[in-house]
C-alpha cells in the first residue's frame, strides 16, 4: 500500500510540473476577426530565456525550421527578420542580436529586445552604435583630438562607399572592399590602419571598422583611429522626427530606465502594428509593397500584452486585421515578422505552423535553470 501512495504521490508531482511548464507557455488556437488564429502567450519567470538562433551561427544562409528544433530543443519558437529568400544570397534584413553580439544592423524597423535573458520590450528607430575612443565621450578639439563615430550598419552588403561599417565573426560571405579605410579592432583597440580593395580578413578576436572611399576624408581617420587607442560601441536608439534625429540611450522598463546597451538579442521586421495601446500601423505600412499592405497572406507576429507576456501568433489577413487581433489579445505593443512560407511555429512539442522554406531566423524560448 505504501509503494503505491508513494508512486501516485510521484505521478502527482510529476503532472504538477507538467501543468505547470505549459500554465508558462500557453497555447491556444482561437478564432479572431474572422481568422483562425495560433496563440503562444509566455510567462517568463527566472526558469525562462529567449534566444536568436541562425543556421550555423552565421549571419548568411538557410536551414529548415525543424532542424532548429532538433537541436536547441525549445520550449516555442517562431520565424523571426525578413530575409533574401529568392535570389539565393540567403542574407537578413534588419537588425540581429544573440549573446549581445551584433549579426547584422541596418534600417528602420520594429525591433523586440531581450534583456536580464528573459525580459523584453519592443521599439521603433534605427539601432546603431556610438563610437567611443579611449573612453571619451566628446571630441576635444582645443587638443585636435577626435573621440567619437557612428556607425549605422553591421556586417551589410558593401553597395555603397558613402558608409561606414563594422563587420565581425557573424559575417560568412565574401566582402570586397572598395578602396577605402579599414580599421582592425583587437581586444577592444585599434590594432592596424590601412587603405584596402582587396576581399576582407577579419583579424582573430577581433573585427573591423570599414570606411568606405566616400564616406570621409583621411584626416576624419587620422583625428580618431591611431593605433593603441580603445574602441567602445554604445548601442543606442536612433528616431527620424520633422526636426531630424533624436537619439535614445535607454529605454522605460515598467518605470525603469534600461541601458540599450543591456540588450542581449534582437529580432525585427515590421511594420510596427500597435504602439503603447494605439493602432499604428497606416504609419509604418507606407511604402511597403501591396502584398503586405492590402494583401491577406500567412502572418507571423509578436506583441506584448498588459500583463507584460509576450505574445506570439500565426495567422493570415492584412496588416488591418492582424492588428485587431492583436488588440483583441490585450497587446500594447506589437509587429509583424516576416510572414508567407516563412511562417512557422511550434510550442509544447508540437508544430502549430512549419513553414514552407528554409529559415535564416528563428526566435526560440528555451527551459534554463534558474540562477541560485
């Protein structure tokens, strides 16, 4: 009699844990705006981490989306960035963060960042960095010494010598430079300077800073990059307003201000859908082709409900639509992903949607041991 309370004690633990993991990620398929709709809403505690996973590891190339499950083995996971996915070069678009290294940087786009490994806001701007030289944070002209740069783009394809670039390990396909400056950057200094139209070597435990012929003159160079000095990148947030740019170092976080540069992964697409409760989307879907402002094809999205859940959907509709659904799901900020035969999901050891190619982008929510 004892062996059996004992084995119905542990069958009751063990379901317990089980309802318990699935009440953290629930999944429901619900009916919505007249669209079938699948619902991933996660509670994340301290045995929660969300991650941004490529094939590989690198920036360039495709896997398909069950390959990504077999190996992290994810609680859920969904397709995340827009990419290249008909002229075979396999690149993202947007902005990339994993482990807080930069995979790729550019644009203007909705972005959700993951911070303290399981907390998470959504943004709209350009992320970029502040560059700063041997911790100065201005030039000191009376001195004619240059402390500070900008950069705009990480690991992007070389279409244009007007801009300035940092391109890292992430980077896995040719690049060749124009004739302008490169700057290699090791242990956090600047280690060689030199003039380059030959395909890039990244120099081992460290990465490169490219101005490009036409993007400044060689005395902006030489007031900044001697060799020896220390190089710091400050991620920041970027915003295009009628009076130019306004740029943010941190972001509100339940009435606390967040470094930017806590960020430790990123995905982003667009448009933006709803920003602090309001519908947004006229704004951001101008420009866009017709397939993603008027058509109804397959949607994947991601938002942030009152309760500070993220929430994760698949569907089809317009970008009308899939913003009432997701006001209807008690989102307060939101965007979509890249959608069509990208759109994928899984959760609780089940395909709810797998796509219909290869993915360059896979947003995962993993099971961690919670830190003593």
């Amino acid at each position: 009699m004892k062996k059996k309370i004992l084995a119905l004690g542990m069958a009751i633990m063990l379901l317990a844990s089980q309802v318990n993991l699935l009440a953290k990620t629930e999944v429901k398929q619900v009916k919505l705006r007249n669209r079938s709709c699948n619902v991933i809403t996660v509670t994340a505690d301290e045995s929660t981490a969300f991650k941004v996973v490529k094939p590989n590891m690198k920036q360039v190339g495709v896997t398909n989306f069950k390959n990504y499950i077999v190996s992290y083995k994810p609680r859920a996971a969904i397709n995340a960035n827009y990419f290249e996915a008909y002229k075979g070069g396999f690149y993202p678009y947007g902005t990339q963060m994993t482990e807080g290294k930069m995979i790729n940087m550019s644009g203007n786009h909705a972005s959700l960042l993951v911070f303290d490994k399981n907390k998470f806001k959504i943004v709209q701007g350009f992320l970029r960095y502040n560059g700063f030289l041997d911790g100065q944070r201005e030039n000191d002209w009376i001195n004619k010494k240059a402390n500070t740069f900008e950069i705009w783009n990480v690991n992007g394809n070389l279409t244009s010598e007007k801009t300035a670039y940092v391109y890292n390990s992430y980077r896995n396909v040719a690049t060749k430079f124009g004739g302008g400056t490169v700057i290699e950057v090791v242990d956090n200094k600047v280690s060689k300077v030199y003039k380059s139209s030959e395909n890039m070597v990244l120099p081992k435990d460290g990465y490169i800073i490219y101005y490009g012929k036409d993007a400044c003159d060689d005395k902006y160079i030489n007031d900044r990059f001697q060799e020896g000095r220390t190089v710091e990148l400050e991620l920041v947030l970027s915003k295009k307003t009628d009076d130019g740019f306004v740029t943010e170092t941190e972001f509100d976080y339940n009435g606390e201000k967040i470094s930017y540069t806590k960020v430790s992964e990123i995905i982003s697409a667009g448009p933006l859908l709803i920003e602090n409760s309001k519908s947004v989307y006229e704004t951001y879907v101008k420009g866009m082709e017709a397939k993603m402002t008027t058509g109804a094809g397959a949607r994947t999205l991601i938002g942030i409900n009152k309760s500070n859940q993220l929430v994760m959907v698949t569907t089809s509709g317009t970008m009308a639509q899939v913003t009432g659904i997701m006001q209807d799901l008690g989102c307060t900020d939101a965007f979509n992903l890249d959608g069509g035969a990208s759109s994928a999901m899984y959760a609780n050891g089940k395909y709810f949607r797998n796509a219909g190619r290869a993915l360059n982008t896979v947003f995962l929510v993993q099971d961690v041991k919670p830190a003593k």
